[in-house]
C-alpha cells in the first residue's frame, strides 16, 4: 500500500477518502458512493417496515467498529434529529490509516492486538476511573478526550483522562488543552501517533501518563474568570474558583512528582498533594460536601399508668434524707471553726522544653519542592526535549 492509505483520515474532514479507503478493507460493499447514499437508502428501507438487522444484512453493511457499535444504526444527532448512519461508531473506530499502517508491519495479529488494547482502554480502564471520580464527588464525570475523535483522537488511555461531564459537551471538537501543552506531555493526536507512544513506553522512552488530579485542575484553570478558551461558561461550578493549575505548568509538576517518587516519597502523599490543586478532588471540598454526620435515635415510648377506679393515689411529698434540711425550717449558718481548709502545695514548674530540628514529612517536601518550581519550560512543536540535566535542575 502508498503512504496515502496509512494517512490519519476522518469523516469531518475527510469523509469521501475516508468512505474510499474503508471500501477498500471491505468494510462498505462497492455498489455504494457515500456515507450519505448508503444512509439514504437505509432509512428507505427501515420506512418499509424492515426491522433493523435485516435491513443492514439486504444491504450487506454489517461491519462493527472496534468497540462492536453497527455503522449503520438509528440515533439521534447532536441537533435532536433521527439519523441511521451512526457519525459517533465511524469516529472512535480504530483509524484506518494506523490499521493499515500496523498490517503493513506486523500482519493482521499486530492489528488484532491494538484493537484489544483500545477496548481495554476505553472500556475498562478509562470507565472505571471516571466512575470512581463520580463516586467521590458526587459529579457527573465522562471518559474525557483530549483530542476530540472528531479530530481524529483515538480511545487509547494515553487521550483519555476523567472530565467533568458539562465540560466535556462544552468544548466539543476543540483540544482539551492546549496542542502545545499536549506535545510536551506527550499526548497522542491520533493513533499513529499512540502507536508510536507505546513503542518508546516497551523501550522506557515514553513520558508517564499525567495523574487525573492534575490533569482535572487544567481543566478547572480552563474556566477562570479570565477564559483561555471560548467555551469557558460563566455558570460554570468552577468558573469563578481559584482553583486549578495552569496547563502550561503541567509537564513541570508532574516531571518533579515522578523525581520524588524515585527518592521514595509514596504514591498517596504525591496523590494527596496533587489532589489539593484541584478544588473537586481536594479532601477539603470533600469534607465539607459530606457535611456532618447525623445520628438517628429510636424514639422511646412513654409509659403510661393505668389507675383503676375506686383507688387513691398518695400525694408526693418532700422528704428530708437526713443529709440536708427539711423544708420550712431555717437552716443556720456551720461554724467555720469545724471546717477544715486545705491548701494545696504549689506546682511544681515545668523544664522549659529545647527545640527540636524536626525532618519534615514527606508532604511538606513536597510542597517545599513544588513551590520552588519556576514556570514550566515552553516546548513548542519542532522543538526538541530538554535535557535531563536540565530538566532534573528545575
């Protein structure tokens, strides 16, 4: 195959080379011209009463994207309407150019294994951790890209972070972050780019993954008063916060999180430290969002006595116990005489206690090393790393 058919193609941008290259793996059959023929005379059939199954196996369109969505299948669009080419399945299928980019190199075994990958990713991992998240804050979270599939974004975990779920509608095909800010994490754009990315992480090469705390306080600085990005909304949670960190400085605080937990620090000191950047996920917000603790006490009841008629009931009356006088009469002033008064010896005074130099806990040599990190060092596109003399001399 040309270089040409390993080219990343999509449906917004590239839709008629994209339906050409798919006819050509024998996804689509040949007697169709477009994405939009082939939906046409789909929905023509459904309107005769053919049940959905049928009528993708009379037209002979049966592929299923990696993730085992239909291409073609009834579902609403963004703008309400009812469509039968299903635009979200085409998206997030593993994009034709890296399949035919690994086929190329490793057959189709290479190609069966990436696609076990991207299922793993998106459903299992990148599930579970905006599920968890969801748990912990009691907010909505989504399996966030950082590169939109409409751009061309695959389902790996290296593009998948949790996002707050109105966030994550808001920006809509526009990049998560910054491009500049995703060539310094390492972010892939596309799954060439992932495949790449996960060559250099089997030879030690590939920068780690960005925790979600930090990557979710990006997100949080997104929608400051002062907005980076159009699609910041005023009603935003977060919008009026100072909360959050500036995605530019990213690749510095976490390039200085992986040295300390080379020298030893745990990964829940450096968890709870990234966690306080950001104002959903730091313990401070949690505690207050559960609010206090309320304990339930069973009412007692309340007995009743029963008298039965023709009984008298003896009337309560005060009686003296001896100790103390009885009621009615005048109690005389103790004679002070009897009294014994006891002085109590005076304490004795404390040894004044000598400082002592105290080691700092790991928490506080994190916040020590992370406030004396400058702003992050720029690296735009065709610039190369810095060096790791460079970077360590942060």
């Amino acid at each position: 195959m040309s270089p040409r058919d390993e080219r990343v193609l999509t449906l917004d941008k590239n839709p008629e080379a994209l339906f050409k290259a798919w006819q050509k793996a024998g996804k689509i059959p040949a007697e169709f011209e477009s994405f939009a023929q082939m939906e046409e005379i789909y929905n023509k059939v459904l309107e005769l009463g053919v049940p959905e199954a049928e009528a993708r196996k009379q037209l002979g369109v049966t592929y299923r994207n990696v993730d085992g969505q239909n291409i073609l299948q009834k579902n609403i669009a963004s703008d309400g309407s009812t469509r039968g080419l299903n635009k979200r399945a085409i998206r997030t299928d593993f994009n034709i150019g890296a399949e035919n980019h690994l086929r190329n190199r490793g057959g189709n075994s290479a190609v069966v294994n990436r696609q076990n990958e991207i299922r793993t990713d998106w459903n299992k991992l990148s599930k579970l951790e905006a599920q968890q998240l969801g748990i912990e804050t009691g907010k909505q979270f989504h399996r966030g890209h950082v590169q939109a599939g409409l751009e061309g974004g695959s389902l790996g975990n290296e593009n998948m972070w949790p996002e707050h779920g109105m966030r994550n509608v808001l920006h809509g095909k526009e990049p998560r972050v910054p491009l500049h800010t995703m060539d310094e994490l390492g972010i892939p754009k596309d799954d060439l780019f992932t495949i790449y990315e996960r060559q250099l992480q089997a030879e030690g090469l590939g920068m780690p993954r960005v925790n979600n705390a930090l990557m979710i306080a990006a997100d949080e600085y997104m929608v400051q008063p002062k907005p980076r990005n159009t699609y910041a909304k005023p009603g935003d949670a977060n919008h009026d916060k100072g909360a959050g960190v500036n995605p530019d400085r990213l690749y510095a605080l976490q390039d200085k999180l992986n040295q300390l937990e080379a020298q030893g620090v745990s990964r829940q000191t450096i968890e709870n430290w990234s966690r306080n950047k950001s104002g959903t996920l730091s313990s401070g917000n949690a505690t207050k969002q559960s609010g206090p603790v309320k304990q339930v006490v069973a009412p007692r009841k309340k007995v009743v006595k029963v008298v039965k008629p023709g009984i008298k009931v003896a009337e309560k009356r005060l009686v003296s116990t001896g100790s103390s006088p009885s009621l009615g009469k005048k109690v005389s002033a103790p004679n002070r005489k009897s009294l014994k008064t006891t002085r109590r010896a005076p304490a004795a005074s404390k040894p004044t206690a000598k400082p002592v130099n105290r080691t700092p806990s790991p928490l506080e040599q994190v916040r020590r090393l992370i406030n004396s990190t400058p702003d992050v060092l720029k690296i735009h596109p065709g610039m190369s790393l810095p060096s790791v003399n460079l970077i360590q001399g942060i």
